[in-house]
C-alpha cells in the first residue's frame, strides 16, 4: 500500500488523507511495511507533522527502517535533513549510508550537504563511495 502511493504521487492531494495513511504504515508492526512507508514519503515529501516520526526513525534498530527514514529525508527541508543525513553517513550498515548518500544528493544546493557527500566518497563500501562520487560531480 504504501508504495502504491509513491506510485499515484503525481495525482495525489499531499494535503489530504495521504499523511495520515502513511502514519499508520509508519507505525506498522512490519519492519519492510515502515521502512516503505518511510520510503514513499521521499517522494511525496515529509510534511512537518511527520517530520519527528521519520526523524525518530533514524534510530530504528531494523536498517530497513533506518533506510527508509534516510529516503524520506530527501523530501524534507534541507534544514532539517541535511544534518541528520550527515549523522546517517557514520551508521553501521552500508545500505543506510547508501540511503543517506542518495537523499543527500536531493540537497546538494545546500552547502553542508555537498561537504558530506564529499566525506563520503572515503566510505569503505564501494556502493556508498560511487553514489556520493555522483552526486558531488
């Protein structure tokens, strides 16, 4: 369901029901079931009632979770994201770090964005260490 809504984002009303569908996804019981539901509202955008869940998703102890929740933050206001993806670039696992590249590179017109895209290009993944090679060119 919830990546269906990325899938109609184009013809949805942001303002409606969306959000308050995706708050209940967000606090599913099903780690894969949050973590696409964090992952949708990258591209629907994280408006600010839902911007202090997706940021308590940071912390999940499932990475799917934590993945998705960097994804999210690649349609929250730049203020916001930039530091907390900035933090996500020194999570344990790669495909958070990898997460956190890809919803940086969505703000590199913020200047601190580009300086942690720029530290990332050391990360000891490959994966991690190509996308933020991408984005900083």
């Amino acid at each position: 369901m919830a990546r269906g809504f990325a899938a109609l984002a184009a013809h949805l009303d942001r303002d409606a029901d969306t959000p308050d569908a995706l708050r209940h996804l967000i606090h599913d019981p099903g780690i894969l079931v949050r973590a696409a539901a964090l992952q949708t509202l990258g591209v629907l955008g994280v408006p600010e009632a839902l911007l202090a869940t997706v940021t308590a998703a940071l912390t999940d102890p499932a990475w799917q979770v934590r993945a998705g929740a960097a994804t999210a933050l690649g349609g929250a206001a730049p203020d916001h994201a930039v530091p907390a993806l900035a933090e996500l670039l020194r999570d344990a696992d790669a495909d958070v770090r990898k997460a956190a590249v890809l919803a940086l590179s969505r703000h590199t017109a913020h200047d601190d964005a580009r300086t942690a895209l720029a530290t990332a290009v050391d990360d000891p993944d490959a994966d991690v260490r190509a996308y933020a090679g991408r984005a900083g060119r």
